[in-house]
C-alpha cells in the first residue's frame, strides 16, 4: 500500500515537473491553455474541460475549451470574480447541465486570472482528495504560466499600439515635408486623400473646402448630388468639431444616410476652413480615436498648405498685374510727345502725371504746317496694357488722319468708326481736338463727350462743348459737329482731363470745374506754363495727404 | 532625391509591378502613374513585387486603396508580395491583410491568379 501510495506520488510528482518545464516553456497563452487542460485530461482520464479568464471589462469568458461544443461554450454564464469566488447558482446550473463535475479557481497572489472547469471522468469514479490536490498543483503552476502570457499578450498589444502611433506619426511627418513643397490645390488634396484612404483603410471619402459663405467639394466618393443639396441647407464651416456616431446621425442624418461615417473639419486658428468626409472601412472595424485625431491632423497640415497656395497665387496675380501696369505706363509715356513744338502765334505748355494704377490719359500736339497746328487731349476708360493699347490706337488714327487734309468733323467721324471697331467690351474715349490757325486767327474744335476746355478771352470765359458722342460706343450715326472760335492775343485754352477735376482730398470732396474755373480767371494774365503750374499746384495743395487715383493731365494755349 | 523606382513587367496575362525604394507622399504619384496606364490598357491582375522596397508609408498604401475596386470590378485584383518584416507589419497594423492576399513569392499570386481563369 505504502509502495502505491510511493510510486504515485513519484508518477504525480514527475508529471509535474514535466507539465511546469512544458508550460513555462513559452509565453504564448493559448498553449499554456491547451496544456492545461491536456494534463488533466491525461491525469483524471476526463474528456470535457474548459478554462475560462477574467477579461478587460471584469467578466470571466470561457477562452480554451476541449470536448465541449460551441452552443454549449456559448451559454457559460456571465460571471465576475465575485461570483467565482462566492458559489454561483448559475455556474452550478451550467456544470450539472453539461455533465461538468469539478471547478477550481485559478489564481496568483495579484488575484483571480479565471476558473478550470472538468467533466466526469471516463472512469465514472468521482474525483478523489488527491486528485483535487493534484488539481490545485496544476492550477498554481499553470497560473504563473497564465499570467506571464497574458502580460506578454498585453506587452504586445501595447507594443501594436505603439507601432501603429509611430506609423501615423512618420505618415503625418512624411506628409508635412511633402505638403510644404507643393503649391497646387489639387495635389494636396490628391494627397490627403491618399493618406486617409491608406491609414484607414476606405474607399469612400469627400474633402470640402469652405468659409462662412461658400463651398467646394474639390473630390467626392460619395453622391456629389446629395452633399450639394446637403450643404446648401447647412453651412459646413459650423462643423468646428469631429463628429461620429449618434453625434453625427442627430444632426446630419442625411450625411449618415449617404454612407458617411465620420466628419472632421479642417481648422485654421479654430476657423473652419473645410471638411473631411470619411465612409465605412473596408475591413468593417470600427473606427478609433487615434484614427479620428490622424483625420484631423493631417487635415491640419493640408489645410495650411492649401492656404498657403492660395497666398502663393494671389502674389502671382498681383505680380502679374504689376507687370502689367508697369507695361502700360511706358506705353503710355512713349505715347505722349516729348516735346511741343514750338509756334510763332501761340504758347503751348502741358502738364500730365500718371497715377499708381494707370489710367489712360492722353494729349498729343501735332504741327500740320508752318501755319496749322493739331491740339487734342483725350481720356481712354480703363486701365493698364488694355487702356494703353487702346490709347496707341488712337494716337495712330489721330496722327494719320491729320495728315490727310480732312475736315475735322468728317475726320472725328471717322476716327469713331475705327475706335469703335477696334474696341471691345465697353472701352470708350472721351476726345476733344482742335486745329490753331494762325491765318486765320481762329480755333476749330471738335468735342466727343470730354470735359469742356476753357477758352478765356477778355476776361470772359467759354467752355468748348461742340461735337457729339464719346469715341468707341458705337459706330458714327449722327456726324459729329466742329465750331470754329476766333482767336486773340492773349487768349487762353485750358484743355484738361477729368483727373484734375475730381481729384480728391482726404474727405473725398472733389476738386471740382468751379474751382479751376475761378483759379484760371485770375490767372489768365498769365504765361501758358504758369497757368498750368498755378493748376497743378492747387490741385496738389487740394490732394495733400490724399492718393492720387486718376491721371491729371492738362495743356494750355496762350495766343502770342 | 528621395530614391523610389516602379518597374512593370508581363506574366501572361499578369502584370508585375516592382516597387524599390521609399513610397511615400513623394513617390506616390509615380505609382499613381503606373496604375493609370494599366488600367488604360485594360490590365486588372496585378502583383505588386515589394521586394526592394524598403519603407511604405499611408499615402502610397494609399494609392493601393484608391485602385483595388477597379481591379476587383474588371475581375482583376491587387495581390502583394515578396515583403520584407518591416514593410509587412505596416500593412498588417492597418488592417490591410483583411482586404489582401499577400504571398510569399511573386510566383504563388501569378500561380493564383492563373488557376482562378
């Protein structure tokens, strides 16, 4: 009996030592498990057993089994430690229902890991003291197994996490690098989308630009129709927030419907600059934190960059336009004559300064012969190449009609006609020319729709308004109309543009045709350069401080 | 600059695409490129060969997402392989094994797509 009771204690004691070099022989959970069980199998000749372990949320689910089937694994009752701990009348239900006969409770000293459960034995004999014991031993060994697995499962999980942050991270730095070398809008947005799609794992998605007012839906993998009649009824740049779930289904149920999952906005200092539209994963697992805040991160980023582009583009146009304007300022001064010629009969002097933006101010003085000389001045509309170019027109329509000998009212007909065939889209001219004859002693005019000159005679003053049309409205139906004024000595003309005019001041009060009026009466005494000194110079004390937003242009003729 | 390289090659009726380097938001539009022209020329079984490739980051995973369903719609599909251990966990850590195959050798995804003709 003794020699029995011997050679099994050694038999137990070597199969112990067998099962605790076996199972602490690796680290993986699942194994241990499995080893568990099979020894008991072996040793209590049993053919059902399971173990079940504490999970995450505190409840024992079973998590290896052997000879019990899945239904019967699904109906283990929802037990926690202290229903372990205390008898529970359910475990006691589940067991006697399932032929299970013996459980023991697997612990170490920081707590209950879980329980192992066993059937009846084959041999229909109960379970002795000895095997229970043998029972405890096993657990306290394979507990520490148990232990150590779900800590390096743990570790691992741990690990995964850290790996899948680091991965987001070198996304997120990779795609900084990259959105600050582009300038294209569709790029980085082609870019964006690649990363979510990538880090996600979906295949539908939208990004939307936006502000308080408009929006831009610049690509979609959603019903473009339904985001548009959505966002016309809901101002996107509100979203300030991620929105998901009942979150999202409350307020935007139409989102929802149309398959979008989540929606993250893009801010700028905590203003909506746009949307990200998220659909379903592909491998159906729900969405995390971390991937809502990598959304919003990289959204982050694209915004800026895109941002930043737009800047970029805006300071291309104002280049451009800089250019442009630079452009028609030379134009515009090549334009002009570099000098007046000088006559017997009469005194011309001229006066013109281009403002910032060019505008389109224009005079010419053209000597026809020893005794006949061409006057004009004229205001192009429009600015920059557009006005020069138009301007340059003129200034050759005038110059080779003044050559050929035609009146001066036939001649405006027909420099009305070629204007008007040459401009497009509402350009137009106001014109006033004149030819000096000093045989004569007189003044012929024509005058299409430009601020009237002043013809000062004997201290009397006359505005010459005779003509038609302005220039390049449409072609000549009513021929213009010339009047011819006689000339003496010590008559002034006061040609000037309608820069002078309305100039304005800090106040915005123009400098107005009552003030110039007043000021050339006084001054008629005058030399032709004085006179039109004494007007810039008033129009400059009535501008001080003010910027100068039209051409000022003036001529004078003072008759010798 | 930044070293990436796509080369393509015919199987049969396969296509292989050889990836070398560094695919990232940089590289990306290279491959882009590449599968635009496959799909121009009505080729839809494709086997990405990851064998010199060093890093993958989400924009050029990225790009595998944006092509997949239409290679799947024109019965073709994106099989992956050769990948080394590092390459391999970025994609196993987003989940692509779920929505993949991914083999060993280029031979096996050709082999795969062969039987299922």
């Amino acid at each position: 009996m003794l020699a029995k009771d011997n050679s099994t204690a050694i038999g137990n004691l070597s199969a112990l030592v067998d099962f605790s070099n076996l199972i602490n022989s690796s680290l993986d959970l699942e194994f241990a498990l499995n080893n568990i069980l099979l020894t008991c199998f072996g040793k209590f000749h049993t053919t059902k057993g399971l173990i079940a372990l504490t999970d995450n949320s505190g409840y024992v689910s079973a998590s290896a089994s052997k000879g019990i089937s899945k239904e019967v694994i699904d109906s283990f009752p929802k037990l926690n430690e202290d229903n372990l701990k205390n008898e529970s009348v359910e475990l006691n239900e589940f067991m006697s229902k399932n032929n299970l006969e013996i459980k023991r409770i697997i612990e170490t000293s920081s707590g209950i890991l879980g329980i192992i459960i066993l059937g009846k034995r084959f041999t229909k004999q109960p379970y002795s003291d000895e095997d229970l014991d043998f029972l405890k031993t096993i657990t306290n060994i394979g507990s520490t197994a148990i232990e150590n697995s779900l800590a390096v499962d743990k570790l691992r999980k741990v690990n995964r996490d850290l790996d899948a942050k680091v991965n987001q991270l070198s996304s997120l730095f990779d795609l900084s690098k990259e959105f600050s070398g582009i300038l294209s809008k569709e790029r980085i947005t082609k870019l964006l989308t690649y990363s979510i799609i990538g880090q996600l794992l979906v295949t539908k998605y939208a990004i939307i630009y936006c502000d308080d007012h408009n929006y831009d839906i610049l690509e979609s993998k959603f019903d473009e129709e339904k985001l548009t009649s959505l966002f016309q009824k809901n101002n996107c740049a509100t979203i300030s927030e991620p929105l998901f779930g009942d979150n999202l289904n409350n307020n935007y149920s139409g989102l929802t419907e149309t398959g979008v999952e989540i929606v993250v906005p893009m801010l700028i200092k905590g203003k909506t600059k746009g949307l990200i539209l998220v659909g379903r994963r592909r491998n159906l697992q729900p969405f995390t934190k971390s991937d809502i805040e990598f959304v919003s991160s990289v959204g982050g980023l694209a915004i800026i960059s895109i941002e930043n582009a737009s800047l970029f583009e805006e300071t291309l146009e104002k280049q451009r336009l800089e250019k442009d304007l630079e452009i028609a300022r030379n134009i515009q001064r090549n334009l002009l004559p570099d000098k007046i010629p000088n006559l017997n009969y009469a005194e011309i002097a001229a006066y013109n300064q281009s403002a910032r933006q060019v505008g389109g101010d224009y005079y010419d003085v053209i000597k026809l012969d020893d005794k006949r000389t061409v006057v004009a001045i004229a205001d192009v509309s429009g600015k920059g190449v557009q006005a020069a170019l138009l301007m340059a027109n003129l200034q050759a329509f005038l110059r080779a009609i003044s050559k050929q000998n035609i009146d001066i009212s036939e001649a405006s007909n027909l420099i009305n006609d070629l204007v008007s065939e040459n401009t497009m889209g509402g350009s137009f001219i106001t014109f006033f020319w004149g030819i000096l004859d000093e045989d004569k002693k007189s003044f012929k005019y024509v005058n299409a729709g430009h601020n009237p000159p002043l013809h000062i005679s004997q201290g009397k003053m006359a505005k010459l308004k005779t003509g038609g049309m302005i220039f390049g409205v449409m072609e000549t139906l009513i021929p213009y109309k010339s009047e011819t004024v006689s000339l003496s000595s010590g008559d002034s003309i006061i040609l000037f543009t309608d820069g002078i005019t309305e100039a304005m001041d800090v106040t915005k009060t123009e400098y107005s045709d009552e003030r110039l009026e007043e000021l050339v009466l006084t001054k008629c005494k005058n030399s032709a350069q004085e006179i039109i000194n004494s007007v810039v110079d008033d129009v400059k004390l009535h501008t001080k401080g003010a910027n100068q937003s039209d051409d000022i242009t003036s001529l004078v003729i003072k008759i010798k | 600059m930044a070293d990436f390289n796509v080369n393509t090659r015919e199987v049969g009726s396969v296509r292989v695409i050889e990836l070398k380097g560094y695919l990232d938001a940089h590289t990306a539009p290279e491959l882009e490129n590449t599968f635009n022209s496959l799909i121009n020329d009505a080729n839809f079984k494709v086997v990405v060969n990851f064998n010199s490739l060093k890093y993958i980051s989400s924009a050029g995973l990225g790009v595998f997402m944006a092509y997949v369903e239409t290679m799947r719609e024109n019965s073709g599909d994106i099989k992956f392989t050769n990948m080394n251990k590092d390459v391999y966990n970025i994609f196993d850590l987003l989940g692509f094994p779920m929505l993949y195959e991914f083999f060993e050798d280029e031979d096996l995804a050709i082999q795969k797509f062969n039987n299922s003709l």
